[in-house]
C-alpha cells in the first residue's frame, strides 16, 4: 500500500464529502426558497 495511493483515496473521498455537502446546501436553499415564495417563511 503506497503513500500516493492512500492519498488518492483520501483525495477523492473528500471529494465526494464535498459535492455531497454542495448538493445538501442547494436542497436546503432550495426548499428556503419554496417556502418563501408559499409564504410560509
């Protein structure tokens, strides 16, 4: 097991931490923005 390779792994794994908190903060935003336009926020 490498060094390069334990770091790749790491590498992408936050990767997909990343995108996958992107896509949460859009849906949260999202959904703000839907209750607002309802008029219940």
């Amino acid at each position: 097991m490498s060094l390069w390779f334990l770091f790749l792994m790491i590498k992408s794994r936050f990767q997909l931490i990343g995108s996958f908190h992107v896509t949460a903060a859009n849906k949260v935003s999202d959904l703000q923005s839907e209750l607002s336009t309802s008029g219940i926020i």
